[in-house]
C-alpha cells in the first residue's frame, strides 16, 4: 500500500511538471505565431478508420492523431496509415523502428513506455533486469528497447494479473499529458519544418568524353536523382511536390507564403548579343553558370528556364535544354510536353476563340429573348444569375440580382455583346510552325449559317494567355488577367473581355496546375525551373515571374538565381526590365550577355549564316579583321544594359574553331567597352568546371551596388515609349506610324490602356527591324504597321514592319531526323 500511495504522489509530481513544461512550450509558440492553435483528434470510431486518418493527415490544423480503439481494431495497415510526424501515441511502425534504433528526434515513443521510465527515474529506481507482464504488439516491441536502451535486460511474460489494473490507474492520466506534450512537439516540429532549410545539394559527378557525344546522348548517359531527393535537398517540403514521374514535379506556390520573411538571394539574367539563325547559346550559359556556382563553387543556384515550344523543336532551332555538358536533363522530357503547361495554354486560349464565334452566331440568329432564356435558364424552376453574369450586370450598371426584374432595355444589355465580326483581335493557337494558318476562313459550314470571317493562327507560346502565366503572382492575380483580356469591340467601340464571355472560370481551372513551376535538374544534379515559354521577338520572352521568386527564397541570402531572356538584349533584356521587373517589383544584380566568335564575325561583314547549311570558311579559320569590326554589336549591347544601370559580364561562349588569339581580343574589347568583366567558357565541352571562371566574376560584380532604373515612364505617351525604345535601344533616327497604328493607338488612349508598358515585336536577327542588317544599324526609321494590346498580360505590343506570329518551318524542318526505337522506347535525333 505505501507503494501504491508513493506511485500515485510520482504520478502526480511528473505530471504536473509536463503540463508545466507543455504550457510554457505553448506560451512560446503563441508569441512567435499566434494563429496556430495545437490540436489532438481522437478517433474513437471504428467505421472507415484509415479514410478519417488519411483526412486528418491532410489537415494542417491536425498536429497528433490518437487512436482510442479496441486493440482487435488496431491492424498495422491501420497503425502504419498515421503521418509518423502526427502520431503521438508512437504505434506506427516507422517510430517504433525509431525506438530500436535510438533515434526520436523526428518521431514519438509510446506515452505509456515513457510512463514507466519517467516513474522509475523519480522513483531512483535502477534496474539491471526488468519483466515486461501483460503487454503486446508496439507498447512492448517500444518499453523492450526504450529499457535496454537505459542498460537494463529485458524479459517477456504472458502471465496477467488483475494487479495489473493498478500501474493503469496510476499512468492513465500521466499517457494523457504526455499525449498532449507530444501533440506540442509535433507544433513546434512543424513551426521548424517551416523555417528555411540549409542546403545538403550532393552533385552528380560529371566524366566529360573527348569528342563531345550528342546532345542525347549525354543526357542519357547521365542518371538524374529522383525528383523528390532534389526537393528535399535545397529544401523543399514532401507536401510542395506534386511529382510527374521520377525527374520532374510541379511546386506549390504556398512556398512563397511559408518563406515570405527568408531575403532574396542575387538575381542574375543571362542576355545575349544579336544572334546568328543558329543561336548563340545562352540557355547552354545558363546552366553551365549555375552547374559552376552549385556544382563546383558549392554555392546555392537555380537556373530558371522557360519552356521550348515545339514550333523549333521539330522545325529549325531545335530543343532548348542547353547543350553538350550543360543541360538540362532528361533532355527529351523538357523538350517535349514537359507537364502539359503550353497544352493548358493552348486548351485555354482556343476555348475562347470557340466562345467567341460561338457568341456572334447565337446573337445573330435569336431574339433577346431567347437569348435571355438560355443564357439564364429555369433548372428546377428556379432562374438565377452565375457569379461571373452577376460581375457583368454590375459593369453595365445594372444592380438587380433577380432575373425576373431585368426590364427589356436591361435584358437586351446583359444579352447583347454586339462583338463586330471585324474587330476580333482574339485569334487561335496551335504550337507548331504552320505557315499556312497565317490566314484562314472560319464558319464556312452550312450549319454556321454564313457567318464565315477571315481569322488567323499564332503560335501557342505567342498567347495572351502564356503571357499572363509569365507575369501572374498567383491564381487570385492570374484569374483577374485572365478576365480582363479584351477579345475585340463591340459595334459600337467598346472593348469585350474574357470576363464578358462569362469565359473566366474555366479558363482559370484549365491553368490551374499550368500556375505552378516545374522543377527539374542539370547534368551536375543542380536545380532548375521551368515555367512559361513566350517567344522574345513576338512576345515578352522571358520565364515566369512566380519561378523567379519562389527560387529567390529557396537559394537564400548568399546563393544566385540565374534567369534567362529570350535572344538579345534589345529584344528579351529590354522587356526584362521593362516589363518582367516592373510587374515583380524585382531588381537583377547582374547582366551576363553572352556573345561568340561566330556571331561577331557575322556583325563585321562575314556571309550569311544559315541552318542546315555548313559554316563558310570565315567562320572557321581565324580572322580577327571580322572578330573586330563585329564587336561593334557587343558594345551596343554593353551599352544598353547600362541604359538600366546594371553591371555587365561578358561570357564568350567559346567554340572548337575560335582561336586564343580571338577569343583574347573579344575580351579585351568587351572590358574597354564597359562590361565589368568578360571571360571565355567552355561549359559545353567540360559542364560547370568550364564556367568557374564565369562563375567567380558573376559573384564579385553581383556583391556591388548598381543603379537600376526604368528606360521610360509608364505615364509618357504611347508614341513616346515606342519612341524611346526605338532610338535608345534600336539606335534608329525616329518611328514612322501607318494609319491602322495610329488608329489604335487613339483608340486604346480613349479606353484608358495608354500607361502600359511596351513589348515590340521585332526581328531578333537585327538591331533594326530589317533581318539583313547586322553589326549595328544607324539612319533608319522604324515602321509600325499594326499595334495590339494584351490587356490581361498588362502591355501594348507594336508589330514592327513585317513580323509574323507564326513562324514556318523550312525546306527541311528538324523532324526529319526525329524517331522512335519501337523495342527501347527512346527516343532520336533531339537536339
């Protein structure tokens, strides 16, 4: 008896030391984060135990889950369905197996087992042996281990005893308590799961070969982590990934929420100078500068890369994973549909298209009343407004909710877009060079009743809508753009949206996955996001806003995010700043503006340079005549990045065929020209250990403080913004409008779009807007034939001279050689 009695005062002293202990742990994680609330749910219930487990894992209110059920009901598949982290009462098997090991920091004992020590231990009782009596499945496998753990031997009996009962009277309430402690520690766990996670990024190791394999088959070559031991290394949550296979997930945007107090880390873009046909190489830069930084510097990157559009995957250009020991892999996975983003887009934006021809046959062809009766139809006697018709009653001014009230007046309103056939500026996609869907006829069937109009295809990547996916900083923003896109006028000028469609919704819900980015990785195992594709020279060209950011936070204060604008820095690097960072609110620390031996001798006078067809002997042999006159075009590009007041790297993307002698005089030349610094790299034949050099300059110039600036107010005029661009950034002498520009230009003054920025759509094969015009053009007028607006995305885009927004593809397109082993599955020919 005098036993019993000094069990129940140690239960009672131990127990009140842990609620002490549990209120001052709760006290101090209420002061850091006072809307969490630590809550334990019991489940007593027997029917669908595992389906309210698998719910309960899933609710982030829920920090433990006890199971307060008949042994008989407690099966492992049972056990074992608790998220490990939220089971309190230690009987799933993952922390059982803990317990063995002598490892409980990310897991739980059973609250009974440590009863028994806690009690023995304030009793100063010290046992060599103990046995355990009456007790089965985890609650013994836990107390064996836990009391050897403590150098006792440990012994098992089934004998029972009612005297049992006792010891259960007197832990009872101290396994609640500990419960509840349990329930405190999964908080705060979970607070510290939330913080920024160092980085423990592992490498893969890099053996380049001599000659350089193709670009597939070092991809192969190359086994790639899983994606889930990427995430986890740069510090990445299971419950951000959202994996499509084994090498590429999506990210959930809640990681910008949960880092939103972490610092950026060095915002780096990768530019270029005008480029041959060919292409000079900067997605290849890209990642050879952060497999540098990552791989061989161990300093924290991301590459951030848009999506390659299969127009120049199958057409000229070819992929755009990078190249040789710098790629992104697995090559083909990127190249191709990747996770379906550009066919969300494409789904999306020809689902407008449909609404839209649709809308002006059913307007042609009823009465406003019949419209009325099927745009508001009575479904089980009931007639009412969706939200989205409710939205456009309030923007005709109409305040009724009750669609019996309309008056005729108010109904022909609501009913009547009145969209002119004519002045439709939506037009469909499709992500394929089709030069032949520049011009079509729509509505030629019987059934359209003659309502035939002339329309046309652009290219998926040239959509408002991947655009808006680029710019967006989240799905409440995205929705909001998506609405506010115009499609065309009415009769009587006034512009129709997406949102007066009553299209909105599903458009929203067909881009809701395409919102988060991909997460991939290079040849060296560094991280890399993939998100949005827009065309540089018939859009805004650079990767998406959201794939910028959530990286910014993941690299930490001291690590590089390494982002790329589509070809030269008068087309992709202007819209950069003046677009990107004025809708992220970002400010870049560095511009590394990649230039090659090739492409300047093009600049200074060298023959044409054409796909599929050989390089001329200029290209090959050394001839610094070429190499010096073409470097005017470098300076030019010097000088535009510091029109922005950002530093300059020069990374000569060296090839095979350049000679020291040419590559020295580019560096020095780019130096005296302004640039910071200018280096070779050879990343494609060696990977990250080729751009060290890069790497060690990019971190020195991006630690100085630089001046960034706008080239223009949004509140000039629009002639005078396209004015600017044209003069500071084109060196052209002044910009001739056609009637049809200035035309919209009065329009879009007159409907309130005039303080937009600017997106020219230009030839990237020339300062100018004439493709054969290289090196730097001087004395020339820029013609704006046409301009657009992309309300949604958030800019006025001018068409400058003849350029298209579908490309074509060539005499011999890339697919020729592009097959399929129909024995290994793998893939040919992508490059």
């Amino acid at each position: 008896m005098c036993l019993m009695v000094k069990c129940a005062l140690c239960v009672h002293l131990i127990y009140s030391d842990i609620v002490q202990r549990s209120r001052e742990e709760l006290k101090a994680i209420r002061e850091t984060n006072p809307g969490l609330k630590p809550t334990l749910a019991i489940i007593q219930v027997c029917l669908c135990v595992i389906e309210e487990i698998l719910r309960l894992n899933e609710d982030s209110r829920v920090y433990g889950i006890f199971l307060h059920l008949p042994q008989s009901f407690l099966s492992k598949s049972v056990r074992n369905a608790i998220k490990p982290q939220k089971d309190v009462d230690g009987v799933s098997d993952l922390n059982v197996g803990r317990v063995v090991l002598g490892d409980q920091r990310d897991g739980f004992a059973s609250p009974v087992a440590g009863a028994v020590l806690e009690m023995l231990a304030r009793h100063g009782v010290y046992l060599f042996m103990a046995v355990l009596v009456g007790v089965e499945g985890p609650l013994k496998a836990t107390l064996q281990f836990l009391l050897q753990n403590n150098g006792m031997m440990v012994q098992t009996c089934q004998w029972s005893s009612k005297h049992i009962c006792h010891f259960e009277v007197f832990t009872e309430m101290f396994v609640a308590v500990v419960i509840c402690q349990h329930v405190v520690r999964s908080n705060r766990r979970w607070i510290q799961e939330q913080q920024y996670q160092p980085w423990r990024l592992r490498p893969l190791k890099l053996q380049p070969l001599s000659p350089v394999p193709s670009d597939i088959e070092i991809s192969r070559a190359q086994t790639p982590k899983p994606i889930s031991q990427l995430a986890q290394e740069v510090g990445l949550l299971p419950e951000e990934l959202e994996a499509y296979g084994n090498t590429k997930a999506k990210v959930h945007l809640s990681l910008l929420n949960r880092l939103q107090h972490q610092p950026n880390g060095k915002y780096v873009l990768v530019a270029g100078i005008t480029p041959t046909p060919l292409g000079e190489g900067k997605s290849t830069v890209t990642i050879g500068l952060v497999q540098a930084l990552s791989a061989h510097l161990k300093l924290n990157s991301f590459a951030c890369l848009r999506q390659p559009s299969q127009g120049p995957t199958f057409g000229v250009k070819g992929g755009a994973a990078g190249g040789g020991y710098a790629q992104v892999i697995p090559m083909e996975e990127f190249n191709l549909h990747l996770t379906g983003d550009i066919h969300a887009i494409t789904a999306a934006n020809n689902l407008v298209a449909a609404a839209i021809d649709a809308r002006i046959l059913h307007e042609a062809t009823q009465s406003d009343k019949a419209l009325y009766s099927r745009l508001v139809p009575s479904v089980n006697g009931v007639r009412c407004f969706s939200p989205i018709q409710m939205a456009r009653l309030q923007r005709l001014g109409i305040n009724k909710s009750d669609p019996s009230d309309l008056t005729p007046e108010e109904v022909r309103a609501f009913v009547r877009l009145d969209l002119d056939p004519e002045k439709v500026t939506w037009q469909r996609v499709i992500d394929t060079n089709d030069r032949f869907l520049r011009k079509i006829t729509v509505g030629q069937a019987n059934t359209e009743k003659g309502h035939a109009r002339q329309t046309q295809f652009d290219i998926a990547v040239a959509s408002e809508i991947m655009a808006i996916l680029a710019l967006t900083d989240g799905l409440a923003d995205m929705r909001a753009r998506l609405g506010r896109m115009v499609v065309g006028s009415s009769r009587n000028g006034q512009p129709i949206t997406a949102d007066d469609l009553g299209v909105t919704g599903a458009l929203a819900v067909l881009m809701k996955d395409a919102i988060k980015p991909t997460l991939m990785q290079t040849l060296e195992g560094t991280p890399v996001f993939v998100h949005a594709g827009p065309f540089a020279n018939i859009a805004h060209g650079n990767s998406s806003v959201l794939a910028d950011k959530l990286a910014l936070k993941l690299v930490g204060e001291e690590g590089f995010v390494v982002t790329e604008a589509g070809f030269g820095a008068d087309i992709g690097m202007e819209k950069f700043f003046n677009i990107k960072c004025r809708t992220s609110g970002l400010k870049p620390d560095v511009v590394v503006l990649v230039a090659t031996v090739r492409a300047l001798k093009m600049h200074g006078g060298g023959p044409n340079v054409t796909a599929g067809v050989p390089l001329p002997k200029e290209y090959i042999n050394e001839n610094l005549q070429l190499v010096t006159d073409g470097c005017s075009n470098l300076k030019k590009h010097i000088q535009i990045a510091h029109l922005f007041g950002v530093p300059v790297v020069v990374a000569l993307n060296a090839f095979k065929t350049d000679t020291q002698a040419e590559i020295d005089l580019v560096c020095r030349i780019a130096e005296a020209s302004g640039a910071s610094a200018a280096v070779q790299c050879h990343h494609w034949s060696r990977g990250g250990r080729g751009s060290v050099e890069l790497a060690q300059a990019v971190k020195e110039v991006a630690s100085q403080k630089n001046h960034f600036q706008f080239l223009y107010n949004l509140q000039d005029s629009i002639v005078e913004k396209i004015r600017t661009i044209a003069q500071k950034v084109y060196g052209a002498d002044d910009i001739e409008l056609s009637p049809e520009a200035q035309a919209k230009i009065d329009y879009y003054n007159q409907q309130g779009f005039g303080a937009l920025p600017i997106c020219m759509a230009k030839t990237h094969l020339s300062l100018s807007h004439m493709p054969e015009k290289k090196g730097v053009p001087t004395g020339f007028i820029l013609p704006i034939r046409d301009i657009r607006a992309s309300i949604g995305a958030g800019f006025i885009y001018p068409l400058v001279g003849t350029m298209s927004t579908m490309p074509g593809l060539p005499t011999r397109p890339c697919f020729y050689d592009i097959d399929l082993d129909p024995v290994t599955e793998e893939i040919k020919g992508l490059f």
